[in-house]
C-alpha cells in the first residue's frame, strides 16, 4: 500500500461552504443539472457546481511543485491526468518543467475546451471507468484529483486497476469522511458524489482492488 499525502488539504480547506444552504436549494435538481458535467457545473451558478472556474495563475503551483518533487518528475516523465477538467493543474506543472509529457482526459467536453491553450492538445474525451488506451507501466506518475468519488463501487474498481495498470507511480485523491459531522457536510455538499466511504473504509477497498500507489483525503468539517 501507498503513502498518505497531504498535497491538495491546504487548497481544499481555503473554501469556505454553507452546507445546509446547499442542501435545501432544491439540491436533487442541481444533482441532475451537475451530473451532465457541462457549462452549469463549471461556469454556471454555485448551486450547480464550481460556480466560474477559471484559471488562476499559480493557484495550483504548490501541488504541482509537490508532484514533481516528491515523484521525481523530470524532462521527459510522462505524466497522466484521470478526469483533469480543465487541465489548471497539468498547466502549473508544465510552467514548472516544460518538457514534460503530459495527458489527460476527462468527461466533460465543455472542461476540456475551457482549458488553456498549453494542455488543450494533450486533452481527450474518456471515462475512469473504462480501459485506458495506453501499455502497461507507460507513465511515470498517474494522478486522478476529485473524480473517483463519483463513480460506482463497481466502477471504482475498473478504474483504480486502470490507473495501477498503466503507472509505474500512482496518486489518488478525493472525498471522505471521518466522523458523523462530516459525513453530513459531505452529503450536504457533494452534487456528483456516488461512493461515500469512510477512510478506513477507502483504504480497505485500495487493498482490496490492488490499488498500492500513493493516496490523499479531502475532509468537509
């Protein structure tokens, strides 16, 4: 099993959330309009998703810088973006070392066309959950931030074995919870969210699905 980091925490709790106004504003409709994963998750009002999510120059420079250092990325690594969005985070890490190759895909179209013109051709359209068209062990680093969480357990376990299969170094992150406080803000927040699990319970189901590469949680308190 993989190391627990703490790379996207500090950006994460930066956010200030009202949890309980989320949850009575007419929340099952917002799931739904979020779950198409188009202009009103990323752009549109906050009651859908990210409320505007645009770049924001070094914004995500501090998880990139933590990447490359801690997995040794250098000139030439290969790295693998699993549901990237909009690519901010693959965009800081080639500011930082720009003869990386990077990749990335996600499901959302209207994300990936509101990337920024440094990852826009790196990007394509795909799903976690199916087979990735790459060999086996032919990434240096294979990151996912945010997505896992939003598929289906038998879904999940498609994709951690993908991502297993195709780097030779993993890093996932997403959301949990470690106690009934937050298990609440969590269902309160999450719009796109199918697998909520403890942390014990997440750590349980890496093991169990041969997932042995490195991981974070993000926490709603």
């Amino acid at each position: 099993m993989g190391q627990l980091r703490n790379f996207v925490t500090s950006l994460h709790q930066a956010t200030k959330r009202d949890y309980l106004a989320r949850m009575v504003d007419d929340k099952v409709h917002c799931m739904k309009v979020a779950k198409e994963y188009g202009p009103d998750y990323w752009d549109g009002d906050r009651r859908y998703g990210y409320g505007g999510y645009s770049y924001m120059p070094g914004r995500w420079k501090p998880v990139a810088k933590a990447l490359i250092q801690t997995y040794g990325l250098v000139a030439g690594s290969k790295v693998l973006d699993v549901g990237c969005g909009k690519g901010f985070l693959l965009h800081e890490m080639l500011l930082l070392e720009p003869e990386l190759q990077v990749t990335g895909f996600d499901i959302s179209e209207h994300g990936m066309n509101s990337s920024t013109d440094l990852v826009r051709p790196h990007l394509f359209l795909h799903q976690a959950q199916e087979p990735y068209p790459f060999a086996d062990k032919e990434f240096d680093l294979v990151l996912s931030l945010g997505t896992l969480h939003n598929l289906r357990l038998f879904e999940l376990k498609a994709a951690l074995y993908e991502i297993e299969r195709v780097g030779k170094q993993g890093y996932v992150m997403l959301e949990s919870y470690r106690n009934e406080q937050e298990l609440f803000n969590l269902q309160c927040w999450a719009l796109t969210c199918e697998s909520f699990f403890d942390k014990e319970e997440w750590i349980w189901l890496y093991k169990h699905f041969g997932y042995r590469s490195d991981y974070e949680f993000i926490y709603f308190e």
